[in-house]
C-alpha cells in the first residue's frame, strides 16, 4: 500500500473522497451517531475515564458498531428481496349472479340410452308377429282377432261399451245426426269441418263414422256388442295392411316404448290406402298377458274419442241451408 494512502482511524479500510479528509469512513460515522444515540451499557456511563484497561471501552464499542451495522443493513436487504410463500387466498364466498350477470344454463342431462330388449322377448315377438302376418295374408282376420286381440279382455270390453254408447246409448242421439251430415256433405268437407273446429283426429272421427253407417254387423242396435266389436276390429286390421304387401313382410328391430309393451318394426313394401293410417308407424305392439302375446291396438282409445265427439250437440246439429 502506498505511503500517502489515508486510513479509517477506526477500522483502518482506506479512505478515498471526501472521507480522507474526515478521518473516517462512512460506516464508522455513522456508528459514532448510533453510539451517542443507542444507551451504552452501564459500566460506560459511569463517568470513568477511558484508560483502555475497561473490558469493554467505547472505542471498542464504536468499532463494533462498524462492523455490524453494515451487516444488519445487509441482512435487511437480504429479507426484503427474499421470496416468500404467502398463505392461499380464503375461498371467495359464494354469491348469487346478479340479474345483469348471464348465467350458463344447467348442463342437460344425457338422454337415455333405448333399454335394450332381452334377446329371448324379442325372438318371441318376432315369432307371434309371424304367425299374425300369415293370418292377415291369408285373410283370416276372425282367427287374427280369436288370437292376438280379444283375449285382451279389458280393452276388448272398453271397445264393446264404447260401441254400445254410440248405436243405442247416450251418443245414439248424435250418431244418427251426424250420420245424416255425413250423408249431405261428403267425407272430404266433414273431415276439414272437424279439424278447423278443433277435432284432434278428424279423419279417425269420419272414418269410423262412415263405416259404422254403411256396415249394420257394426251399428245394428240389436246385435250382440261382442259381434259389433269383433266387425269393428277386423275393419281396423284389414284398414291397418290394406295397401301393404303383408305376404313378403318380415319383423325388424324390437324395442320397448313402454314397461312391458314390445313395438315390432315391419319390413314391408307398399303403403297403406286408408288416409287416416298415413301418419301411423308400420309397427305392431304386443304385450304379454297370462293368456299369452297380445296385440295392443289402441283402438277402444280412438272409439271414445269420436264418440265424445258425437255427443257434442253444436256439431251434431248442422246449421240450416248447408
């Protein structure tokens, strides 16, 4: 080191700049401040003189501080710029969205996959649905309805009562009315009265009413209402194929549409004559009862309906000069 360099009186680091002139450098300065400040230990501040023989003396304690001020500032540094792991954030406190807000819509659930048929149901109905095939091919619909349809005797009994109602109960009144109507103004413009007017099956509702009229085995009043029911339904059978190549059908795919009624597809050429079976699948329901499969129509359904529109007295009274 050269001769001429300058020295801290204190910690003897070599002094450049404004602090060769003070004597001491910037550390140690700044220690002697802390030194007046800080309340020094009691042995110092007794008064006694500074004779180097005290253990601890205030020179000592001046250089001290030299040297752990710049480590405690050191060490502030260090903490200030070291990373720290902060606690996660509360969960936010769930609120509902404000009305501005656009809400997603609840996922739909998926639709329900088909339920599938147990293999031995379906070769069943494909069986029976032969066997009604080659009844309706051959035109044995008496043998057809003996059995696959009145076996089912709840529905088979709906059917008769329903007739019953419409030749000689309560709508026989409205029957012979609207029979007389069907007479002056044709099927066509009836069918269209009947559906501007609200009727939901205005072609079943003419149909039925104009089979009924020209056909006594169904509507004679004094016939048994089993013989009028069995007319009716083979009327609805042969309505059902007519049109259809019934010889080369064949039973496709089965399902269930509901608990405990198996729906048969019918693989057939052809299309049905009767206006009011276009819209109607080409399928046969069957159902098991105690008796064994039997044919599930739905006819004594359409029956009532046409002969609560009979009972209508608005309808059953055509306006005069039509």
């Amino acid at each position: 080191m050269a001769a001429d360099a300058a020295l801290c009186t204190l910690c003897g680091k070599p002094l450049d700049g404004r602090a060769r002139f003070e004597g001491t450098c910037a550390a140690c300065r700044e220690a002697e401040v802390l030194a007046r400040t800080l309340p020094l230990p009691e042995a110092l501040e007794g008064g006694e003189p500074d004779d180097g023989s005290s253990p601890v003396s205030r020179r000592g304690l001046r250089l001290a501080l030299c040297v752990l001020v710049p480590v405690a500032v050191a060490a502030v540094a260090v903490v200030a710029v070291w990373p720290r792991t902060s606690a996660p954030p509360p969960p936010a406190r769930a609120t509902a969205p404000s009305s501005s807000a656009p809400v997603a819509p609840a996922k739909a659930d998926a639709a329900a996959a088909p339920k599938a048929v147990p293999r031995d149901v379906a070769d069943a109905v494909r069986q029976e649905t032969r066997e009604l095939l080659g009844l309706i091919a051959r035109g044995s619909y008496g043998r057809a309805i003996d059995n696959y349809v009145q076996p089912d005797e709840v529905d088979f009994a709906r059917l008769e009562r329903v007739l019953d109602d419409i030749v000689r109960g309560s709508a026989a009144q409205g029957f012979a009315a609207w029979t007389a109507r069907l007479v002056r103004v044709r099927e066509g413009r009836l069918t269209e009265e009947l559906r501007q007017a609200g009727e939901p099956d205005p072609r079943f509702a003419v149909a039925i009413l104009a089979y009924l009229a020209r056909e006594p085995a169904a509507s004679d009043a004094g016939r048994r209402a089993e013989d009028r029911a069995r007319a009716v339904l083979g009327w609805h059978l042969g309505s059902l194929f007519d049109g259809l190549d019934v010889a080369g059908a064949a039973p496709g795919a089965v399902t269930e549409p509901l608990p405990g009624q198996f729906e048969v597809a019918l693989d057939c050429r052809g299309s049905r004559r009767a206006a009011w079976l276009h819209d109607e699948p080409l399928a046969i329901r069957w159902t098991s009862l105690p008796v064994g499969w039997v044919v599930r129509l739905g006819l004594a359904d359409r029956v009532e309906r046409a002969r609560d529109l009979l009972k209508r007295p608005a309808v059953a009274r055509p306006a005069a000069g039509d």
